[in-house]
C-alpha cells in the first residue's frame, strides 16, 4: 500500500523502497518526509524535480498515525526570537548539517505549509477586536442585563422559568436598542442546566423556510442524540411572510424548538395569531438615560472587551459627555455604545496627532496595554480623552426613534389628536415637533388636521374647517422647513378653538342605522323626488312639496322615510335658530 502511493507520487521504486526500509514501512508520510530530507548516493541521478511540488495531502488520506515523539515547546506571546522547531522529527541518517547546507525548494515548501509563522500576539488585533463595541459589550447573563426590570424581576415570568429550568416560547417585541437579543441570549445562558440547551440564532432579513427548515432538522437529531433542547432566535420575524411564519407552528407545538423572536413591529399587525397564541409576548421599553449611562461607563471600565480594546489605548471619558449621549440616544443602547466607539476614535486620533513622533504612539497603538512591564507603563502615560464636543460630533444629531410606517408613527399621531382635542396647545405643539423631526411628511399632518377640524371642532367654530384646509394648501405651497409654522399655527388654533363632536356623532348614528337598515332602506319619499319628466310627474313625483322660500312658516313637511319619522341624529341646541330668513 505505502509501496503503491509513493510510486504513484513519481518517485521510484529504488528510492521507495529506500526511504520504508529506513522508516519501517509502516508511514507513507514518514517515507515521503526521509525522500525530500535526505539525498542517498545515486551514480544515475534523475532529473531535478519541478520548483512547484503539489500538497501531499492531495496524494493520500492522512490515516496513518505518527509515532509518539517528544512534544516540543510551543511559541509564546513572551518566548524568545529562535525557530519553531517541527514537529515531525527525522533523525537523520547521514550528515545532519548536508540538509541545512543546501535546502531543496520542496523542503522548504514542505516547511511553510506544516509549520506556518507564529503570530505573537501583543494586542488582539483579531475578529473579536473588530467587532463592534455593543457586539462585544453584550451582557453574558440575565443578571449583567441593565433595564427592563418589568420582565427580569425576581418574580417575572422569566426569572421563574430561569430558575425551573423551564424557557418558553417568547416573542420580545420593543424599540431597537432595547435588548431583545441580548436578553434572548443571555437566558439561555442563565439557565440552571446550560448544558441542556443550545442557541441557534437565524435572522429573518437573510434566511428563508429552508433554513428554519435546516435548523430544526438539527435541533430534532440534537435532542434524541444528546437530549439537548434547541432555542432558535429569529430576529426581526415580523419580515416574515405568513407562509413563513406557519413553518414554525408544528415544531413549536410538539417542542422540537424553543421559540424566541424578536420584532420592532407590533406582534398583533405583523405576526399571524396561531404564532402568538404559542408564544408569550413580552414588550421591552426604551432604556432609561441612567440605565445607557450605566451601559456607558460600563464599557469604558473594561479593559478586556472594553472601549480601550477598540482603539488600542486607554480612554478617558468626561462625565458631561457620558451624560450628553445617555440623553441624546433616545433610549437606544446601540446608538449610545456606537457613538461612544467612534468619539473615542476621534479622541484616539488627536492624541496620535499630538505625539507623532514621542516615543511611537503611531505604532504603539496597535499593542498590547494590558501585558506586563515597561511597555505597559509607557502606554498608559497617553489615554485619549472624550469630550463632549467629541460626541456631538459623533451623533451629527439627536437620535429619534421614529418610523413612517411603524408604531411610532401611529402613536405620535395619536398623541398630537389627543392633545388638541384636550386644549393643551403646549403638548400639541410638542408633539408636533417630534413629528417634524423625526421626518414627517407635512402633506399627512395638514390632512390629519383637517380631519380634525370638523371631527373635534366642528359647529363649534366652522371657520376651524377654514384654516385647516388653508394650512394644508400653505404647506404644499412651500414645503419644509418653511411650513412648519404654519402647522404650529393650525395645531394652535385647533387647541384653543371651542370643541363639538355633534356633527361626528350624527354622522355615524345615520350609518349605523343604514347599515343595520333600521328603515328597510326604503326609497325616497315621492314629495322628496326630483320630476324633471312628464311621465315623472304623472307617476307622482315631486307631488305635494312644499317649497319652504314660498312658506317659510310651514314646519308640517317631513324629510324623512315614513319608518323613520321621529329620529334625531344631530344633537345641536340651536338647530331651530340657524333656520334661514327666506322673507330677508
């Protein structure tokens, strides 16, 4: 067998049977290392071989099993400068120097592919370094979680499941920043038996049916091979199309999986029922600006997986800074540990400029500050210090949490309406600006607000109607940012104006009795019936109308359905005195 691979290699038979009588015949892979280590007396000798000689591995499956041999000493961050030694050792059989003297490109290929240069690492400049700061700060277990002490206390439903060992299927639905994934990760982890669960994290926005389906094929051979249970985290499942959702339904019901999800979106819009009724939904808040602060100084004070990793120095962070970005993130974690991530860049980079050439701040940057002696000491004579200046300039701006199609358009809306409807103009002027500048069209405000004209103001002051309807003819005139007094302007009239819903409320009793047909939906009375025909009139119609301009006097007339006389829909206490003076 080992005769028949290396002849298959090209080399011959003489040489072959040469290099297993030295090595014992048992290792092709020995065999093939004394071939290329050694050159044995040749009257006849071949060609030289080619400069490029192909992987071995390529040649036979590695099956064989080496000889023991002395391990020999790893490489160390803190070793030494000399050679790695290999770890495959041949004595040689002839001069040990003749193969050092004269080293063939194979060997030295041969070299280079098994004993690659070890890196010493003085900073992790690796994957772990490169990732982003809230990546690398996210909490390990329930109890490093900040926040959200509604659904982590210690009689919440999580905390009890935590400690029964019992995780249910859950649907985490809040703003982003919030800690869904977080959260979701870390329970997992806090479990009392974490050997008995294992986390597979999919996100909606990149995997489809055959994924989830991959997923919980694994999680099924999983739990009968080593009776371990798979929680699957999808993130963003509300992009999830119905269908889509659906695959989840069966593995859910029978356990295959541990459901968790998480949605920006409102579960009861964007998530099917079936799906909600097998999982619990549990709704996170925005964090609180102690709560981000916390996160903050949290990130600053680990010198492990801390802001210091990111730049590769100490960092320095004032406190009027730290509380600026906990108040201008608007409750978003992310947004915050980002921000602070790149003001530390900034800051790193002024110090850089300020020192280029003092003790080699441009290349210490990159090294280790937390290995032992001297260079530990000249390191942290330079830390770069976070200015508040640094983070507005790392914001560019307030962050809003607000989108055009999502929940919190709707709740800003409603927020504005309810607040003119209140008369407090403060408040609905508030929350018209936080309209505006979370990116609002002006064009659905100014209807929104004619809406509301005759919805909430109504009779009450008919010129209202006026001034909506203006308003949104202003706003298309000039558009943002121009308009946004003129809004302020409306809203502000609107608020103050004096309110009526009579005219909101009579509409919607007529539709409802048109709709149950409270009257049978009779036709038209035929007094009531216009007769523009003569085959009209003499059918009746328009027969007996009393014009009011010629009887103003007359009240005897009935406007309604015989089925409906004596109904009132609009409840106005002066509906007698706007009757019209036809004598004037």
């Amino acid at each position: 067998m080992e005769m028949e691979q290396l002849l298959s290699m090209g080399f011959s038979s003489e040489l072959a049977a040469q290099a297993l009588a030295a090595t014992g015949g048992k290792s092709t892979l020995k065999a093939t290392e004394w071939i290329l280590s050694h050159k044995p007396p040749n009257p006849n000798p071949s060609p030289p071989p080619p400069p490029f000689q192909p992987k071995l591995d390529r040649f036979f499956h590695l099956q064989t099993k080496l000889s023991p041999s002395p391990p020999s000493p790893e490489p160390t961050a803190t070793a030494p400068a000399p050679a790695p030694a290999p770890s495959i050792r041949i004595a040689p059989q002839n001069d040990p120097d003749d193969d050092s003297a004269t080293p063939s490109p194979l060997h030295n290929k041969r070299q280079k592919l098994q004993h690659p240069k070890p890196t010493i690492q003085l900073g992790k400049t690796d994957h772990q370094t490169h990732e982003p700061l809230p990546e690398r700060m996210r909490p390990r277990t329930v109890f490093e979680v900040v926040g959200q002490d509604h659904i982590l206390g210690n009689n919440s439903l999580l905390r009890s499941a935590i400690d029964r060992n019992r995780i249910p299927s859950i649907i985490f639905w809040g703003p982003p920043g919030s800690g869904k994934t977080s959260i979701a990760k870390s329970i997992v982890n806090s479990a009392q038996d974490r050997s008995s669960y294992r986390f597979v994290s999919l996100s909606a926005v990149t995997s489809g049916v055959k994924d989830v389906r991959d997923a919980v094929e694994e999680a099924r051979r999983m739990r009968i091979k080593n009776n371990k249970r798979t929680v699957l985290f999808v993130d963003e499942v509300h992009r999830f199309n119905k269908s889509q959702q659906d695959s989840f339904l069966p593995v859910i019901e029978d356990g295959s999986i541990v459901f968790m999800g998480a949605t920006t979106e409102n579960p009861s819009f964007h998530l099917i029922t079936p799906l909600l009724s097998r999982c619990r939904v549990l709704t996170l808040n925005p964090l609180k600006p102690h709560h981000v602060e916390t996160l903050l100084k949290r990130a600053v004070n680990d010198r492990e997986k801390g802001l210091s990793r990111s730049i590769g120095m100490r960092v320095d962070v004032k406190d009027d800074a730290l509380e600026f970005l906990s108040m201008n993130c608007d409750g978003d974690a992310r947004v915050a540990l980002n921000a602070l991530e790149i003001s530390a860049t900034t800051a790193a980079a002024r110090v850089a400029d300020n020192q280029p050439k003092q003790k080699g701040v441009g290349l210490e940057l990159d090294r280790d500050f937390d290995s032992a002696g001297s260079e530990e000491n000249e390191i942290s004579s330079f830390a770069a210090v976070v200015t508040v200046d640094d983070v507005k300039e790392a914001l560019q701006c307030k962050h809003l949490a607000y989108d055009k199609a999502g929940d919190e358009h709707y709740n800003l809306i409603s927020a504005l309406h309810k607040s003119m409807r209140g008369s407090d103009a403060d408040a609905a002027i508030y929350w018209l600006a936080r309209m505006l500048e979370g990116g609002e069209e002006p064009l659905y405000i100014a209807r929104r607000l004619i809406r509301f004209a005759s919805e909430d103001v109504g009779l009450a002051d008919p010129l209202a109607l006026n001034q909506a309807v203006s308003c949104y003819q202003a706003c298309h005139f000039i558009g943002m940012p121009e308009c946004n007094v003129i809004l302020a302007q409306c809203v502000a009239y609107l608020a103050l104006a004096p309110k009526s819903i009579a005219v909101y409320r009579a509409i919607g009793a007529a539709q409802k009795v048109v709709r149950e047909s409270v009257g049978q939906n009779e036709g038209v009375p035929l007094h009531l019936r216009n007769a523009p025909t003569k085959l009209m009139k003499e059918l009746g119609y328009g027969k007996d109308y009393i014009y009011p301009p010629d009887n103003p006097s007359s009240s005897t007339q009935s406007y309604l359905p015989p089925s409906l006389q004596g109904y009132k829909f609009l409840d106005w206490p002066s509906q007698n005195s706007t009757r019209q003076n036809w004598n004037s």
